[in-house]
C-alpha cells in the first residue's frame, strides 16, 4: 500500500502508466469488450482489471495521468450501433471528469473503436457491464513544475 493511492489501483495499471508516454493512449473498457482479443498485439498484452465502473475507473485514472492538451479531444468513446448521437449513461457520468481534466469527449463507430482499440499501450477492464461503458484516453505530460534542486 502507498500512501495518496487508491488501493483499487494494482501495482500493474501503476506501472503502465508510469511506462506510458504523451500522446500513448488507454482503453478502458466494460466486462462485455473483447479486451484479451485485442490486447495480445499491444504493448501491455496483460488486460489489466480495475474493481470499478466506468465513472470510478476514469476518475483514478485520471487522478494520476494527465490528458493530453495538443489535441481536439484526449477521449474517445464508442458509438451506440444504429443511434450514434444517443449518449449511453455510463458516458454521461464520465463528461464532467474528462471535463475537470482539461479536455473533451469526441465518438466513433464500434469498429472504429475497435482500432483505435488496436492502437492502445494498454487495456483497462472495469467490473462495468452497462454497454458502451468504453473510453479510450490519450495521456498528456505534467506541467513544469518550479526547478528541483540536485
């Protein structure tokens, strides 16, 4: 256990973060997503788990990585087949977070998001089994933070 980390955070989404770099990107998805179909081509082939829903998972993650500020919008979720403009509930709890961390929401088909999916450092499954409780995060960098002293 640390000491400021939620103890729903495993050591192993801590240190895929910590690998990440700017501009790497996080799926993170809901119980029905073919998560380990897709994560054996990724850099993190493990799927990681994360005993919260959607809303939970995002806001701890986003509690410790920056969102990318050099793009139109950092997160991107899945379309609802046949109704693309409908906002599924498990996105609906998520706006504000993704607003609170200096970014917005942007949607594409489910194939699309499939390979965007594809494209990810790493997959993040939730206990979630709303459908369309899936978002894929781009991480930013840390801001300058006053010289530190060797």
């Amino acid at each position: 256990m640390l000491r400021g980390i939620d103890p729903r955070i495993s050591p192993e989404l801590l240190y895929v973060l910590a690998q990440m770099g700017h501009g790497d990107d996080l799926a993170i998805v809901d119980r029905n997503f073919p998560a380990a179909a897709l994560a054996r081509h990724l850099p993190c082939k493990q799927v990681l788990q994360i005993g919260a829903r959607l809303q939970g998972a995002v806001q701890l993650v986003t509690s410790l990585m920056p969102l990318d500020t050099f793009v139109p919008a950092a997160a991107t979720t899945m379309q609802v087949v046949d109704n693309p403009e409908l906002v599924p509930e498990p996105v609906a709890e998520i706006i504000p977070l993704i607003e609170k961390a200096g970014s917005d929401l942007q949607s594409v088909d489910r194939f699309g998001f499939y390979d965007l999916t594809r494209s990810s450092f790493a997959i993040l499954q939730t206990i979630d089994t709303r459908p369309y409780g899936n978002v894929i995060l781009k991480k930013g960098v840390l801001p300058v933070l006053a010289a530190t002293p060797q």
